[in-house]
C-alpha cells in the first residue's frame, strides 16, 4: 500500500477544528458543525435545473466556491480516503 503524504495543515484543522477531543463515536458531530451540514453522511444543497438538489459531498468538486468552502470539501475527501466515515 503506497504511503499517503502528511498534510500537515490537515492535521492541525483536524486536530483543533473537527475533531477536538472528540472520541471515535463523536467525530461524526465534529464534521457536522465543521461542514455545518446534516449528522450521519454529509449531504449538501446544490442549485440543478433551477431547483435545489441535495448531493453527498463525496461526489462534489467545488466549481466557483470560495476558499473556505473549497478546503472544507478538500478535507471532507481526505478524511474519508483515510477510511473514515463521516
């Protein structure tokens, strides 16, 4: 298995925003107010056709998002390629 690369400002975010102090069964609710988005998968609102479309954000790329939304996507990916759940 290849080695994944340390990001370290990941881990800072991680460590004093998402998941602070948190036990395993809590992190689920550290990603809930990190993301601001709903408790068990993480589902975001997308505007499609003139309506509102609710997505997984596993499946999002963000496209014309500002710099915060974009790193909370980024580390939303991380996080589960790392094998956790949301």
């Amino acid at each position: 298995m290849p080695r994944r690369r340390r990001d370290d400002a990941f881990e800072q975010r991680l460590e004093m925003e998402i998941i602070v102090d948190a036990k395993p069964e809590e992190q689920s609710i550290g990603w809930y107010h990190y993301l601001e988005v709903c408790e068990h998968e993480m589902f975001v609102n997308i505007g499609w056709q003139e309506r509102l479309l609710a997505v997984p954000l596993i499946q999002l790329v963000g496209v014309a998002v500002d710099g915060e939304t974009t790193q909370a996507i980024q580390d939303s990916h991380k996080w589960v390629e790392r094998g956790h759940l949301l």
